[in-house]
C-alpha cells in the first residue's frame, strides 16, 4: 500500500448508490482505487497512518456521476441557438452553426464543456464527438468515459470517403492509448445514414467489439420519414433512406439494420408504439433518456412508465448544451421527476434511490463501465463527487432537490475539481 498516496473522505453521510447510505461515513482511497466504503469510525482503524484526511461534515460522498449522452463540441452553441424552438427548425439553424465551426472552435468549446461537467459532479461521460476535439478535451481534464465518433454519409457514394475516416480516427486513438477513454462509433441517426453505410458502422463496431450509440426516435418527422417517407423532412432527407424499406418504425428500421445489439445506446426513444417498447426490451441495448433536450425541442415526451413497466432499460443524460441549460445530470433528474409525476398514476413509483441510478450505476452500465465506476464500492477506481447538501433523514431525496454543484471530484484517485 502507498501511504502517501492513501486519502479518507469523511461525510455526514456516504452514498455507495449499490449498498444503502452510510451516516458519518467515509470512502478510503488507496492510489486510483476505492479501498473501502463503510462508517468513519470502521475505516479510522484499517487507514495507513499518513492518510491525508477530507473531512465534510455537512455534506454528502457520492460515486461521481455519469452522463452517458453530451456533445461538448457544441457548448458555446448555448449562446447563439434559440431553445425552445422547434426540433426541424433548431436542427436546420445546428447545421448552420456546425458548418461555419472550426476544430479550434470544438477544442476550446469541448475544454469549457469539460470543465462544466467536473463541476456538476460527473467524472465518466459518453460523449458524441463530431471532431474528435472532445477527445482530446476529456483526456486533458480527466474525465472517464467513452467517445462515439459521430459518423454522417448523406448517400452512398459519400460512403467509402467516410468509413476510412472513421476508421483511421478509430486507428489512431486506440493506438495512443487512453487511461481512461474508450471510444465507440456514433452514427448519427436514421435519416442522416443510409442503410448500406449504417450496416458497414455496425460491421466496424462489432469487428472492433466497440460500443455503438445513436440517435432514434426522436422526432414526429422523423418516424414520418422513416415510416412513410412522408412529412416536412422529405424533401430535405428522404434521399437517404432510397433503399430503406418503407412501414417499418425508426426502431423497428435500427433492428432490421442490426444496430439493437450488446453495447448499444438509443437516445431518446421519444416517438415509440407499444412494439417499439416490446422490442426494446427485448434487445440488450440501452435507452439513454435526455428529458430536457426533449421539452426545449418540443418533440414528445418519452414513455418512461411503460418503458420501465416492460423491462427496457433507462438511464439519464443531459444532452449538449446547444439544447439543453445545465450538463448537470441533477438538474435532469429534478426535471425528470417532476415530469413523471405529472404524467399521472402509474402502477408503481421510483424512490429517490432507484432514480439516483439513472446517473450513477445505470449510466455506467449503458458505457460497459460498470466494473470501474458507477457506485462506491471496494475494488473500482476512485471516482467520487462531493455534494454540499446537508441532510438529517432521506440522503438521497434532500440531494435530487438540491440544485447544487459539487465541491470536489475526484476521478482515477485524482482531484480533478475542488471548490475554492
Ligand atoms: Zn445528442
């Protein structure tokens, strides 16, 4: 055991999210790893004598939080685009604002992104990287987590040029080498990657046993699209799906192209039937529910109770900041809650603790990240966020209420954010 490198961190209270809370409790960190989880008074004794000590007394230890879906590229983008505003309208003035975007532009946006997310707490993030600027902003900050290259082939001759840059960025990062980044393929959504070009992505990905996220089922004019070839978007995108087959839902489209497999992420499953919900609970994939991104694009709202009532498995993301306010996994819990509490009565209810597992071990699980992160356990890595809340009953209800931002994270044993 490295004793210098050994620190306890005392709080009113400890969070492991997989173990129930713990009163006056404290996480032993010993190099990079969680050494134990228990009460203050427990660890005192097994603690090297040179510990350094971080003592909270009013405040609560938590596993660092996880965001599995951002797009830190596009933080400054929160300036300049109107929210709310209509998905089609906000996604063509995305277009524009992407276009004109330089990687200098990405880097210093993802740099800033990075920041944000320390602050809030969350030490592992999926992020959708357009440049692969983030990459290089996540690792410079610290942050844990998975990178999907976002991947765009408008038609199939645009396809070759496109799969060997894929390709060759997916060569070159894994040849570097990452501590604490994997990264995973992104292609983009339904209607922005044709069929023949999404079979080739999810060929890539299973070759390389790489992760896969993507958008679906997001927007009424998308399933339009993807359905029928019918609506607004049309005119715009239908050449994309030319030899895609008509009827089918945009999940049920993803199936036939063989994307719902282990390892993939579905972001928002906003416009989704029964079947659709059947489906995805029978799929080993994961929906990544982004609540907020949802109400500012005004698209729908997920069917959260009778996605959980079948079986599909949830977790919780912010989204980017060019549609959403906060990349606060909190804040989208806040919002969340209340929202499914205006959605009526439903045959049962989530406690505060099963809703914390949206942003912690759920999170983490959907990134294939369980092992490392994601609870406050013996044996994984040290990612913890201290959160300035102090509660004497009910830990994790008087958390979610509290619109707070951490005063220290740590990920990989290392204090990557501290509060002045
Ligand atoms: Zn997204």
């Amino acid at each position: 055991m490295n004793q210098s490198q050994a620190k306890l961190v005392r709080a009113r209270w400890v969070l492991p999210v997989t173990a129930p809370p713990v009163r006056d409790g404290a996480v032993l960190v010993v190099g990079k790893c969680i050494a134990g989880v228990d009460t203050y008074k427990s660890l005192v004794l097994i603690a090297p004598p040179r510990v350094e000590r971080l003592e909270f007394p009013e405040s609560m230890v938590l596993p660092g939080l996880v965001n599995p879906h951002t797009h830190l590229e596009n933080t400054h983008f929160a300036q300049v685009i109107r929210r709310p505003q209509p998905f089609g309208r906000w996604l063509r003035q995305m277009v524009r604002l992407v276009r004109k975007q330089t990687f200098d532009a990405a880097i210093a946006a993802a740099r800033e992104g990075a920041q944000q997310l320390l602050r809030y707490g969350v030490t592992t993030v999926g992020e959708f990287s357009r440049w692969g600027a983030s990459f290089v902003a996540l690792q410079e900050a610290g942050i844990r987590g998975v990178v999907f290259k976002e991947f765009i082939c408008l038609s199939d001759e645009e396809e070759p040029t496109g799969s060997a840059k894929l390709w060759e960025w997916l060569q070159a990062v894994r040849s570097q080498g990452s501590p604490l980044l994997k990264v995973g393929v992104g292609p983009h959504a339904p209607y922005t990657v044709t069929p023949s070009a999404f079979r080739q992505v999810v060929q890539l990905a299973d070759e390389l046993g790489l992760p896969l996220c993507t958008h679906a089922a997001e927007s009424p004019a998308e399933r339009a699209l993807v359905e029928r070839r019918k609506g607004l978007w049309r005119l715009w995108l239908g050449a994309v799906l030319r030899d895609a087959p008509l009827g089918l839902s945009p999940l049920r489209y993803l199936d036939w192209l063989g994307v719902l497999r282990e390892g993939t992420l579905l972001v928002h499953c906003v416009q989704v039937d029964d079947e659709d919900i059947t489906l995805l609970s029978q799929r080993p994939v994961w929906v990544v529910h982004c609540p907020r991104s949802n109400a500012n694009l005004q698209v729908g709202t997920m069917p959260l109770a009778k996605m959980l009532s079948a079986g599909v498995k949830v977790c919780l993301a912010t989204d980017g900041l060019a549609s959403v306010d906060s990349l606060s996994p909190l804040d989208e819990l806040r919002f969340v809650q209340r929202l499914f509490a205006s959605q009526g009565a439903f045959a049962f209810s989530l406690s505060p603790a099963q809703w914390l597992r949206m942003v912690t071990i759920n999170a983490a699980e959907a990134l294939g990240m369980a092992r490392e992160t994601g609870s406050l356990e013996e044996g994984k890595r040290a990612d913890i966020a201290v959160f300035p809340v102090n509660a004497t009953e009910e830990p994790e209800e008087a958390l979610i209420a509290s619109a707070c931002e951490a005063i220290l994270t740590m990920v990989d044993g290392h204090i990557a954010w501290r509060a002045e």
